[in-house]
C-alpha cells in the first residue's frame, strides 16, 4: 500500500493507548489520557519524530451527552465511520481469544501536522464478517462492557497491536505503553523473544526477559492502587490459555490478580510518572522499581485559541515550534492586544452558551470555568459547598461560573453530581449565573479554557495525577486558581502565575474549601475588578512561566532522549 510505504522505511516507536483524541470530530477518548495521547502524537508529528500509534477503532466512540430538564445525564452512541477518515490495511492477523480465532484488521489514519511531518496511526478493528458475532463487537464500544470485555480489548490492543505492526512490515525500537492497558504488548514481546528448548539449561526461563525490558518504557497515570486494571488469573487463563504460562504470568504481574500495571513495571526499563508529586506517589505504591517523571504538556498549536494564537505569531514568531519562547510573553505582548485578544476569546464562550440554551452570561463579569470528566475526586462540587458564603461573595464582587463535562455511563455518582449541580444552578439563578455546557470535547474544550477568567480545579490530593487542563488555560494567559495536585504543583508560582488552593503539605488545619473561598473572596476576585494591570501581569505570567514549559514539545523531547534512545 503506497501510503504507508511512506512510513515503513524507517525505525519507529510504537505508542500503544487505549484511547487517542485524534481530532475532535473522532470520538475515540474520553478524557484527559486520549487528549494527552493525541497531543504526544501531535508534537511528534511537528518534531518529525519517527512514531506509529495504535488505539483500538472504537466505532460506536464513546458517547454524545444530553442533559435532560431534570439534570440527568442522556447518553447516545457517537458512531463514526472511519472509511471516512482513514484507509483500510489489508494486512490481517488472527488471536486466539477464549479458544476462538478473533481476526484484527486495521485503517491507517495519518496524521497531519499544521506545518510540516506528518504521522501513521493504526486503528485495530474486529468488525470482520469472518469473526463470530460478539468478537466483531470488542473494538466497538472505549470502556464498555465488564471485566471480560476489557480484557479482551487489552489483549487485541497489545497482542493484536504488535502483530498487525509486524504484519504491516513496520521496525520498531521501542514501544511506548501509554498507561497500562497496553501492557499485554510484553507478551507478544516475551513470545518473540524466547529461547528454544534446545538452548536452555533445566530451570533456565525461556524468555529473554532483558531483551524485552530493553525495547519497552512505561507511562503510568494512576496514583492509587485500585485505580489499576486488575483481572483473575482464571479470567486470564480463559481468555489467553497457555499463551505464556500462568507462573510465568504471575511472577510478573503479581501472584494473587493478574495486575497490568507489575506488568507493565516488570517489562520495562524506562518507567515515568507524568508530574513530579505523581512519580513520588508511584514510588510509593511500586517500591523497587525506578519511577521517574515526565511532566505531561499540551500541543501548543492545538490549544491555542485562535485570537491568541494571532498574538503569538506577531509578537512570538516561532512560539508553535519552540514553545519555549513563550517566556517571553511577559514583556512583548502588549496589554490592549491582550486584552482584546481575550475578549474575543470570551465572546465566542458567551455565544456558545447562548447556542446551547443557557442564561446570558455578562462578559465582563469574571468567569469561573470548570470542565474535565465528571467524577467525584474531580470534586466539581468543591465550589458550592457553603451557598451562603458564596453568595456573599457574588454580592461584593460578582462573578459567573461556566462548567461541563462527561461522567462516565457506570460512574453513578459522578452522574449524580451533574444532577446537583444543576439543582444548584437553578438554585443560584438570579444571584450567581452557573451554566453546565453540554457534551464537553475537544472543541469546547478549547473555547472554555481560553474563554474564561479564572480556571478552577479541585481534585482529591493526590489523585490528579497530572491534570491537563490547566495547562491549555495558561496557554491562552487564563490563570488557575488550583489544588496543589499533579502539574500544578510544580506550576503554581502564588500570585504570580495563579493561586493555590490549600497548601503544599497535609499539614495545613484549613480545608481546600476554606482555602477555595478564602482565595476567591479576598485575593482573587479583589484583584480582577481593583487592578487589571496586576490582573494583566498574572495572565502574562501564565503564558510566560506556566505555556513554555507546561507543553507536550518538551515532554516529547525528553521522552526522545531520555526514553527512546538508549
Ligand atoms: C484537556 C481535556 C481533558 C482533561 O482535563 P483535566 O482537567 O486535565 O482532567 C478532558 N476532556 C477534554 C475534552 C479535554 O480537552
């Protein structure tokens, strides 16, 4: 096939993840992981670093989110044709999966970068007419189905994933597990590179257990232990057999559950944390292993707004490339182009409120923006928890707060906080304007970070473990107002490039909601409306000090030289 003859002639790294937010019109990622695995993607296409990704089709995408008059979340399917957008391989490779051939195809999707370099994705696809009806569907649904079903997605993603790679003619040097749901890539690996019986001594393991440590480096993503993807080993033997044996199995991915991410850990030379407070936490939960950290970032030309991004190129030329230039946004971009570059930003967030519905929103009323997955150590809550404290804020110093985002179709409780925070919408209306923007993406995503004043996040320490949000709100010079979680504690300069919420260490008697309000009413809210230059200086700082180190070019330049070659 002649497009991917353009990419099989040299070495590449093969990046294995489960979801990958390719362009917001592909439904395939549900949050933070598949933005952070589009963004890798993305700045590896501008590097013009050799890389092929591999992410199951999803056909049937995640979901479209309806919110009804009650405040309850309405899930639809968000079926995509990838005809539309990819091409078809004609390579096929066949698992055995629960003692049936499953045979996996795939479609190239290239991705284009907006200057120049461009990159393969394959997508793996079991909708063959060959397969029985229930495995045609296992690369439907992302995150569907029980335990059963994701397993299955696992095995076709990392076994399948490098099989079709190998079918398809690509080398890889290295392969790259983006969170540990690729972890059963090792396997596959392990097969290839094991001794024949000829060779070894009684004892001796029959896998070249160093060899496939040398080709293989691990992202985690997950700081508590049972946020980790964990199966039977009776589920494992009924669904891989003797693929390797089940000893084997249990030496490396822990004797009591089959644990992906001692998989992951166990095959890998390079490991990574994706912030420095999220490495130490994996320390902590896999001690033993070398755990460093790789601070995630965000695609600048992605993210930013394109009033903003009209500001970089004429006062930053070269910022798309070489992000780090950003830090000069604090003395050469001047503040009335700021401020109307920002206000532009606004006014397009104000008419999409209007679009879908919602209450008019006063642009220059400060605005409070929260979104990412609805789910409860996100704590979108956090911000009414006294009504009445809030209210006396609003009355000195008014403000409006837009939210949004998806809770995940079993995450009942985080279904339950987008109910209640419609309750307290309505409850609030008149006094305090709260919108909840429906069916958050990617491309509300970017009108909401760079549309609003003030970017919230509240997370449940330490469970961000990065956070990617706030870093595409510094970049279009909106500061965050944070729980010293994931990036933000390396990015919080107080007062400068934002604020705080609660402190460093556990010690402080005060709770990150006394802190919240506390910030808002006397700090934060006062500056806005009684000293825009200082206001102005914070949102440069946010660009200048948070935008040119908090971006995915530099992740992926230390991922190149630190993970890729050695
Ligand atoms: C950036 C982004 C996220 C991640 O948000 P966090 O606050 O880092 O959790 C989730 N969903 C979408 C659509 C995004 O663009």
């Amino acid at each position: 096939m002649k497009a991917l003859a353009d990419f099989i002639h040299e070495r590449r790294v093969g990046y294995f993840s489960m979801e990958i937010a390719l362009r917001p019109d592909i439904p395939t990622y549900s949050g933070g992981l598949g933005i952070l695995a589009g963004d890798t993607l993305r700045s590896a296409t501008d590097l013009e670093l050799p890389m092929v990704a591999v992410t199951l089709v999803s056909r049937a995408g995640y979901f479209r989110q309806e919110i009804d008059g009650a405040g309850n979340q309405v899930e639809h399917q968000d079926k995509w044709e990838p005809a539309n957008h990819a091409q078809p391989l004609d390579a096929k490779i066949a698992i055995e999966i629960a003692g049936r051939t499953v045979w996996i195809t795939g479609w190239l999707y290239i991705m284009q970068g907006h200057m120049n370099g461009k990159q393969p994705a394959i997508l793996l696809d079991a909708c063959l007419p060959e397969n029985h009806p229930d495995d045609q569907e296992l690369t439907h649904f992302l995150y569907g189905g029980d335990a059963q079903y994701r397993l299955k997605q696992e095995i076709i993603l990392g076994i399948g994933g490098i099989r079709l790679l190998h079918a398809l003619g690509f080398e890889i040097h290295k392969y790259h597990m983006n969170e540990g749901h690729s972890a059963l890539l090792g396997l596959e690996l392990l097969k290839r590179f094991s001794y024949g019986s000829e060779e070894l001594r009684p004892g001796e393991s029959p896998y070249d257990i160093p060899r496939v440590r040398e080709l293989c480096c691990f992202t985690t993503h997950t700081p508590v232990e049972a946020g980790h993807d964990r199966f039977s080993y009776d589920l494992v033997h009924n669904l891989l057999g003797d693929l390797i044996p089940v000893a084997v199995l249990k030496r490396l991915a822990g004797d009591e559950v089959f644990n992906l991410t001692r998989l992951a850990l166990n095959l890998s030379e390079y490991i990574n944390g994706v912030a420095k407070s999220h490495a130490d936490i994996s320390r902590h939960l896999f001690p033993g292993y070398k755990v460093r950290a790789v601070t995630n970032g965000v695609h600048p030309h992605t993210w930013a707004c394109p009033e903003i991004a009209a500001l970089f190129d004429r006062y930053i030329p070269g910022w798309c490339h070489e992000p780090e230039q950003l830090i000069r946004a604090e003395c050469c971009i001047p503040d009335d182009e700021l401020i109307a570059a920002h206000q532009g930003a606004k006014k397009k967030l104000l008419e999409l409120v209007k679009k879908n519905g919602g209450p008019a929103l006063l642009p220059e009323l400060p605005t409070l923006g929260f979104a990412r997955r609805m789910t409860a150590y996100k704590r979108p809550d956090l911000l009414f928890s006294d009504i009445e404290h809030l209210r006396k804020i609003a009355e000195k110093t008014p403000f409006q707060v837009v939210m949004a985002g998806k809770a995940h179709p079993r995450d009942e409780r985080g279904k339950t906080l987008i109910k209640e925070l419609h309750q307290i919408a309505g409850m609030l209306a008149g006094e305090i304007t709260v919108v909840f923007l429906p069916d958050y993406d990617m491309e509300t995503a970017q009108i909401l970070v760079s549309g609003v004043d003030i970017w919230l996040n509240t997370p449940l320490r330490p469970m961000e473990a990065s956070g990617t949000s706030g870093m595409k709100a510094a970049l279009n010079l909106v500061p965050n107002l944070s729980v010293l979680d994931g990036w933000w504690s390396e990015g919080c300069i107080e007062g400068i490039t934002g604020w705080a919420v609660g402190s460093h260490d556990f010690s402080s008697e005060e709770s990150d909601a006394s802190s919240l309000y506390r910030k808002l009413e006397n700090i934060v809210l006062p500056l806005f409306y009684n000293d825009p230059s200082a206001w102005l200086s914070v949102m440069k700082n946010a660009a200048s000090k948070n935008a040119s180190i908090f971006n995915s070019h530099r992740m992926m330049r230390r991922y190149a030289t630190e993970a890729y070659i050695s």
